[in-house]
C-alpha cells in the first residue's frame, strides 16, 4: 500500500512547480535588460547597478538589518526562556493566559497587532522609530522562538539536569552547560526564524515605524504601488538569496549537530 | 534546605515573569488601549481621538463613551459586506490549499525516506521567503499583457487574455500561493505518522481505494488537517498584503478597510472598532488553535 505512485509524482512536480516558478521568474527578470518585466530584452545587471546607486534603498536596507538583528536576537533571549517555562515549568498561576499570549500572535492578523501596538506607543507618548518597530519584532518572534525551544525541550531527558544537580551543580550553571547546549540547534532555528520574520515584515512595521526607519519591506512596498520594475525584482532576488544561504547554512548547522 | 527552596522559588517566579511581563505589556495591553479607543470619538487632534474619562469640576472624572463607532460600523453595509467577503474569500482559499496541500503532504509522506529530508526542505524554504516578494511576483505573471497570458496566447488556448489580475481569483491564488506551506508542514507530521499498514488492511478487507481514502485515511489524519485549516484561515480573513496587491477595487477584505480606515481617514476609533469586532470573530478559532497545538506539543 505504501507505495510511491505515478500520481504522487505528478502532485509534487506539480505542486513544487506551483511553489517555485513565481520566484524562478522574478529571478530571470532581475537580469532582463528592458524595462518592462514581461518582454525578455536580453541579459543584463544594470538593475544591480542601479540599486547600489539608490541610497533610499540602501538606507531602508541599513535600517532592517539593524532591526532584525537587534530584534532576533532579544527574541531569542526572551523566547527560549518562554520555551523552558512551557515545556518544563508544569501548572503555575496565570498559565493559560501565558499560553495564550505565545500562541495567539502566530495566528492574529497582523493588522490588529500593527494597530494596537501603534496605539499603546502613542497612549504612552513613545516616539515611533527603530525602537518601537524593534520592540514589535521582538514580541512576535519571541513566540515562534518559543515554540521551537518548547517542542525541542517536550523530548528532553529530565534525569540529566538531575544528575547535574545531584553532583553539586547550580541551577544557574546546569542550564549553561548541560541544557543550553542539548537545545542550541532549536535556538539557533529560532533565531533565523525570529531574522527573517523580522526581514518580511511589512504591516507590522508599517504601523509601528515613524519618520527615518522605513524598513526594506515598506519601501519595496511603496516601489510596488508606484509600478513594476526590474529595480524591484532585482533587490527581491538579493533578499531570497540571503535566505536561502541563511536556511540552508541552518539545516546545515542542524545536521551536523544531530550526527555529533 | 528552606533557604533553598525559597531562593529556587524565587528564581523560578523571575525565569516565568520575564517573558510573562514582556508579553502582557506589549501584547495585551496594547488589546486593552484599542478596546478602549474603540469607545472613543473622533476629534481632529494629537492622537486623533477623544479621551474616555472627563475630568469635570467634581472629584470623580465622568465616562464619556460612545458607540457611535460600532454603531456605523453595523449600519453601513460596507463594513458588514466585508466581514463577509473576508470570510469567503478565507474559507474558499482555505479548501483549495488544503486540497493541494493534501496531495503534495501525502505524497512527500509515501516518498522513499531518502528523499523526504530534501521535500521538506523544498516545501519550507519559500515560507522563508518573503511575503511581500512572493506576492509581488505574481504581478508580473497576471497582468493583462503578463506571462501567463502570454503563454496561453502563444498555445493558442485563448485570443483574448484574460483578466486575472485585480480580481477576487488573483487573491485566491495569493492566499493558496503564500499560505500552501503552513498547510503542508502540519498535514505532513501527521501523515508521517501515519500506519500504512492499515490502508493495506483495508485494501484486503476489499475496501476501494477511493473509499479507503475516504474512510481511513481523512479521519486519521484530521488533527493535520485542522491545525492546518486554521493557520491558513486565521490570519487569511485579516489579510492586507494580498487584497491590497493583487485584488481589485471591488475585492472588499476587512484588512484592507482597516489599513485604510486609519492611514487615509485617520479615524482611529472606527479602525479599532474594526478590530475589535474582527478578533470577537476569530477569538474562538484562535483558542481553539491554541488549545490543540499545546497538546501536539506536550
């Protein structure tokens, strides 16, 4: 019964053909001499060459790296810790809310999490800039974060921690050396995760940014609704590739830590 | 050994409190600052809308809060409609991605091993990509004078092209499009986990292929298909990005009103209304979302 069909086949030639050729085309047009998108003009990169001399683009570029950093790596602080108390924490006071505020921004429309997000910062008179789109990134990748970290430390061997204990070893100190090396690949996961979600951000940052922190997204965005150009497809192409480097070094990374 | 304890307990409410206190101020509060703008009025000012307490003569300020915004919200069929049509058009791309999303899930499923490590990966890496490139490359493929016109043209399907682009079908290709691989990733871990032996012991029982499917194979994997129908559904009834793009004027989708409910009208208290009621509509999907995925987990 378990038998790898010819109709198997075609739904997955199918379906990667569904998933790939959008952005296989977008790739060949970075490359297209003309300006329009649709007619093949002949091979060029003067597309590159323009956006190295579009300094607003650059300066959104400048602006997301910042944050995504900054945000990805708070993220991950703070979503591992979340992790560890879902997964390992049992029942304590105000748990279901504590679950419910992880899982719900997965999920949640990001219209509703620009905009309230958007409203506390001007009820509390908070400048809108890097900041307040940093500290929006930090608060929805952290969820993602974790979750990994809790599905990762769900199939942890408890008794090691207790050995660890058992020998004199402080809490503190058995985390760092016992526990935080078993979960790294999870929390290296999350932080690319929590880099990326943070990259693509357009609605949420849309809402939270103020003058001086439009970020790559906003600013593709903007470019989009003024028309389709090849200067476009051309910054896109960069971004896929960075995540696509960035995945693969991941399962990489992943990989060579499951076969030590 | 008392000193301990209290000093473990301590740690223990400081390890739970930090994320706990990150996410109450910066998740729920803010929920609670747009219900309570909600109530609000409209006044031209900085921020743009009236204060719920009024501080009169007398000690205890008086509450000043209106309905008007829920009210014009409930009158006008604009708002009504696209409630509705953002239920549809979520619900219909929600099936077709999980009809797609199926057939891929349980192919990579019967794949040979080998491969499986490798699909996956090919399945996960456009989720990482971004949203707003994937969206945007679809632009360029159903435009009037786009690739795909062009390619049927060519054939000799069509003489005319067709008009894709600006519809509501341009937006259920986006939604399938950029949704597809939160239905796979769940429908996968299930199938995975799936005994085939018991499709074998079916299929000697004399049951049909079809029927197998149908009477086997669906149940068993219902839990996938859950957890996937709501991570496409959820955010799909909210969302801006593809409407905005590849949807027309007539393509009415509640995210898009509240983007420009509060960006072009600056009224943030119908905005907020606007989202308000669009949570009471998913509050109950996203708990129950919640509540199943806590349990796959642990």
């Amino acid at each position: 019964m378990k038998r790898f069909t010819a109709f198997n086949m075609t739904a997955l030639m199918l379906g990667f053909a569904f998933l790939y050729i959008p952005i296989i085309i977008l790739i060949v047009f970075s490359f297209n001499e003309s300006k329009l998108v649709t007619v093949w003009g002949g091979f060029s990169t003067k597309w590159y060459g323009e956006l190295m001399n579009n300094q607003s683009i650059k300066d959104a570029a400048w602006v997301t790296v910042k944050v995504a950093f900054t945000s990805s790596t708070i993220a991950t602080l703070l979503g591992t810790i979340a992790g560890l108390v879902m997964a390992k924490f049992g029942s304590f006071r105000g748990r279901t809310l504590f679950s419910g505020m992880i899982y719900a921004p997965m999920v949640m429309p990001e219209v509703i999490i620009g905009l309230s997000l958007l409203l506390m910062f001007v009820a509390l008179s908070i400048d809108r800039g890097v900041m307040t789109v940093t500290l929006a990134h930090i608060t929805f990748s952290m969820c993602y974060v974790a979750v990994v970290v809790q599905s990762r430390m769900s199939s942890y061997d408890d008794s090691i921690n207790e050995a660890a204990l058992d020998l004199g070893c402080t809490p503190f100190k058995t985390f760092f050396l016992i526990t935080l090396p078993i979960i790294l690949p999870a929390v290296i996961s999350g932080w690319l995760l929590s880099f990326t979600l943070s990259l693509d951000d357009l609605v949420i940052a849309s809402f939270t940014s103020g003058p001086g922190s439009t970020t790559l997204p906003m600013k593709i965005y903007s470019m989009v609704r003024l028309g389709v150009t090849p200067e476009i497809n051309a910054v896109s192409t960069i971004l896929v590739g960075l995540v696509a480097l960035g995945v693969v070094t991941g399962s990489f990374i992943g990989k060579k830590q499951k076969t030590n | 050994m008392r000193k301990i304890k209290g000093f473990r307990n301590i740690g223990r409410t400081a390890v739970i409190g930090i994320p706990y206190l990150w996410l109450l101020v910066l998740f729920l509060l803010p929920f609670l600052i747009v219900l309570k703008i909600s109530f609000a009025e409209p006044i031209i000012s900085i921020p743009p809308y009236s204060d719920l307490l009024q501080w009169g003569d007398s000690f205890w300020p008086t509450i000043k809060a209106s309905l008007d915004g829920y009210l014009f919200i409930l009158e006008d069929s604009l708002y009504v409609n696209a409630y509705l049509s953002s239920l549809k058009i979520a619900t219909i791309s929600t099936l077709i991605a999980l009809v797609v999303g199926y057939a891929i899930a349980y192919s990579i499923a019967k794949a040979p091993t080998r491969w499986r490590g490798i699909l996956l990966m090919l399945v996960i890496l456009p989720f990482w990509t971004s949203f707003l490139i994937r969206v945007y490359a679809w632009i360029g493929i159903l435009k009037t004078e786009g690739l795909l016109n062009l390619l049927l043209i060519s054939l000799g399907v069509i003489d005319k092209p067709l008009t894709i682009m600006n519809t509501d079908l341009a937006v259920y290709i986006g939604i399938v499009y950029s949704y597809l691989p939160f239905m796979i990733l769940p429908l996968y871990a299930n199938l995975e986990k799936m005994d085939f032996n018991l499709l074998e012991a079916a299929a000697d029982l004399g049951c049909r292929p079809f029927k197998t499917f149908w009477t086997v194979t669906i149940p068993l994997s219902l839990p996938g298909i859950l957890a996937g129908c709501f991570l496409v559904f959820i955010p799909a009834v909210g969302e801006f990005v593809i409407p905005d793009l590849l949807g027309g004027t007539q393509t009415l989708m509640i995210g898009k009103v509240l983007w420009i409910e509060f960006f072009n009208n600056r009224d943030w208290p119908l905005a907020s209304a606007v989202a308000i009621i669009l949570l009471a509509i998913l509050v109950v999907p996203i708990m129950y979302y919640q509540k199943t995925q806590e349990k796959a987990i642990s």
